[in-house]
C-alpha cells in the first residue's frame, strides 16, 4: 500500500488524511513571508501529504509508521509563526494538531490542562471564566494554538509583567511523544520542558499541556501620543519599570509606524510617536493624569473587555505592528533585537545616526528571568538586500544590541536555542532518524551520517 493508504487505515476517517493539492500547499505553509529572505528561500517547499489526528494513539500511530518507512514529519498547529518553522523542507507528512484543541481543565491553582490544538484566545476566555487569565500571549491571540506558541513562541502581551514562556515555571509541564520504533509518551516538568520548549517540533510532539496562568485583571486601554520618540520613550519606561503600575502590555512605536495603522487612524496623533498600554482599569484615571502632566497626549481611554474589544490595542503590537507596516510598505520586514537598559538611549541613536527611517524603533517592555524589566524591540526595517539585513543585524551587535534573527530556517539562529544543547540532546534521544521537521535543527546530524 502507498502512504496515504496506510494513514487512511490507520486514521480510519479518509477526511483527516489530506490530499488535495491545494489543501496541502495552504497546510504546509505559515507566515514565514514576513522575511522576504525567507520568502525566497522556502515558497516551494510542501508537504506530500496532510494528516490531522484527533488522539494521541492517532499520533502515536503516524509516527510509529513514518519512522518505520523513513518519512519526515512536520508538526504544525494555526501556522501563525513567522520563520517557516512548520514548513516541510523535505516533503512527508504534515502533522496538523488543529482537531485535538480541548481545553480539558482550568484547576483551581491556576493552571489549565489542554491539548496542543486549542486556540490561545479560548484558553484566555476560558480562564477568565474561572477568574484567572494567560500570563503572556502573542498578537495572533485570536488564531494562534497553544502547542505552537510553544514550539515556536517566545513572549508577547503580559511579558511586561511575567516575562516569556521559558520564564517562571509557566509552562508547568508537557507531555511529548517521541519519533522512535515504539514512541512514547514522556511527561517533562520543571527544568525538563527547557528540553522541548521553542525548538520548533523537531524534538517530540507536544500533546499535553499544563499552562501556569495569573488571576485575572479588570484591564483597561490607553493610548498616549508624544512630540517625539524619546520622550514617549522616557514615559513608557517610567511606567514599565514601577512596581507601582499594574500592567499587561507598554509598547512604544516611532511616528512612522503608528501612521500605518489606518484602521485607528482616529486615535493616531499625525507626527508623533505612540504608546500603546494595557493597564489596570483601577489605574487608568491615574494613568492619563501622569502622562498630562509629562505633557503627553491621551488619545484613546476605556476599559477591555475581552478580546472582542474594539478597537483592539494588542492587535497592533508584538510582530501585529511589523504586519501593519509592511501592507502600508511592501519593502519593510523586522528584526528581533534586546537593548541594554542602561544604554538603550545610546544605542537608538547611533542606530537612528546610521539607518534614519530605515531602522524603526518598536519596543516592547518585557521582564527578564532576572525580575529585571527591559527593552525588547521589534524594530521595523527597510529591506533591500540579504547583504544590508546581515549588515545591519551586525550593526546592532556591535553596539550591543542582541538581535535574534527571524531571517534564518533553523532553531538555533532564532534566539531562544539553549547554548547547553538540551535541545539538540533531545532530539538525538527522541528522534534518532531524525526525521521531525528535518533540517530545522542545525547542529543535529545522524550517526550515520556523522561517519
């Protein structure tokens, strides 16, 4: 029998194994175009084939044949990464966890129990229900799954105050299942979930999740617009920093970025740069007074409620922002990049010396596994060519600005690879074919092939 064969009698449901062309390209895909350098490099990659299994012995049973015949397996969940992380380099099967998206418990401690599938928003609604919420979640919120935050994720809205996913026991614990003979389902908790967290399916496949959450807020919404970046700057950081203020989101854009988002156009302030905050709604009178008397501009107040509020500030921040600017400018794309909090003033300005408009400045305040809140930055930049990119990726580390880079199809570039290699050791126990998202993991190479 073929292989789609052998996954219809496997899955015994012929509409979960996925056939069709078009079904497959789309599936096979994510928003790897973010990076025009990506772009080029893996727009005719696909997958031969799509499977979608709604249990763990399905699961168990895909990877039990596919490394019995040597086919790759590419895990994906919503598919809203942006560095290709869930596209087939070397064709197989694509693992869609979609259907297996149960939020099975939220427990009384806090901490919700849910398959890799369920979406990041039902989570949050969810939790809310039961008085807490999310500790961090990216901008994709509404769409984005779980097990692929995981994979791929790093932080996003309430980093500011409970910084990323690696950070403060979040991810409680994993189940995974290995890419063996017989695989198998391995409980990791505590500093063990180091050994699977953002290495992008190519160690195991993550099918059971316990998520630490934080009781829920009464938030509320604020925009602040300034004459000039470094006093918004100044603002934002006063606020992000104090242990006073409580917080979920501080994000600060130069003025050219804030002018793309023509869907708020009514509380964008022409010329001026923005803060965007989420703050609780206890606060907000307090917040508004504050920024007057430092001579800001309130240009939107009110209070969320929920992610159907509108208009939606997250919606704008995170890797959101670098969306809203390139459909307003086809050549812009990002970088990820950490300043030092000491220095970040010096280091906007010798990037602003150098690049001018080409270099964006977008913050993100978001606390470090130090307890120590910093700048994170998803600046906007102009792309032109791959030989520009890496100049000025080397730019900022030479003034000490870490950069991750979202330009590059591999774990280890993207900034979150652990330099102990508990990673890459994962994937040699887990996966001794190597054959989970084949290619994205660098610094594996198979025994074999190591001869």
């Amino acid at each position: 029998m073929s292989l789609v064969d052998h996954l219809k009698e496997i899955i015994c449901d012929p509409e979960r194994v996925l056939t069709n062309p078009a079904t497959v390209s789309r599936l096979s895909r994510d928003f790897y175009w973010y990076s025009p350098v990506l772009k080029e490099l893996l727009s005719d990659k696909v997958g031969d084939v799509v499977v979608q299994p709604i249990s763990v012995e399905e699961i168990c049973a895909i990877l039990r044949l596919c490394h019995a015949t040597g086919v790759a397996v590419t895990a994906r969940g919503a598919g809203t990464g942006n560095y290709g992380q869930a596209i087939p380099l070397q064709g197989g099967v694509v693992l869609d966890l979609t259907l297996m998206d149960t939020v099975e418990s939220i427990h009384p401690d806090g901490v919700a129990i849910c398959q890799p599938g369920a979406k990041l928003g039902t989570i949050e609604n969810e939790a809310r229900r039961h008085g807490w919420e999310l500790r961090c979640y990216p901008s994709t919120v509404a769409k984005a799954s779980v097990g692929g935050f995981l994979g791929g994720g790093s932080g996003g809205i309430g980093s500011v105050a409970h910084g990323g996913l690696r950070d403060f026991n979040t991810v409680r614990a994993l189940e995974v299942i290995t890419m063996e003979a017989v695989p198998q389902i391995i409980k990791h908790e505590g500093d063990a979930i180091h050994d699977i967290l953002h290495a992008w399916g190519t160690n195991g496949i993550i099918s059971r999740i316990w998520l630490s959450l934080t009781p829920a807020v009464t938030w509320a919404q604020c925009v602040v617009a300034f004459p000039s970046f470094n006093e918004a700057y100044d603002f934002s950081e006063q606020i992000a920093i104090s242990n006073h203020w409580t917080k979920r989101l501080v994000t600060t854009f130069e003025s050219h970025i804030a002018a793309s988002f023509t869907p708020i156009r009514s509380i964008i302030a022409s010329g001026k740069a923005h803060i965007f905050f989420m703050i609780a709604a206890s606060q907000l009178d307090e917040l508004q007074q504050t920024a007057k008397d430092r001579d800001g501009e309130v240009t939107f107040a009110a209070l969320y409620d929920g992610l159907r509020t509108s208009p939606l500030l997250s919606d704008y921040t995170w890797n959101h922002t670098t969306l809203w600017a390139m459909k307003s400018d086809n050549a812009l794309t990002y970088l990820q990049c950490g300043f030092n909090p000491v220095t970040a003033r010096t280091q906007f300005s010798q990037l602003k010396a150098r690049y001018g408009d080409d270099f964006l400045l977008h913050i993100e305040f978001m606390k470090n596994s130090d307890h120590i809140v910093v700048p994170g930055s998803i600046p906007v930049v102009r792309f032109s060519t791959a030989e520009r990119l890496n100049e000025m990726i080397d730019f900022c580390r030479e003034i000490g600005v870490s950069v991750a880079n979202p330009h590059v199809n591999h774990v280890e570039g993207g900034g979150r690879y652990r330099q102990d290699h508990i990673q890459l050791k994962a994937k040699r126990k887990y996966d001794p074919k190597g054959l989970l998202n084949p290619g994205k993991m660098a610094s594996y190479q198979r025994e074999e092939d190591a001869h």
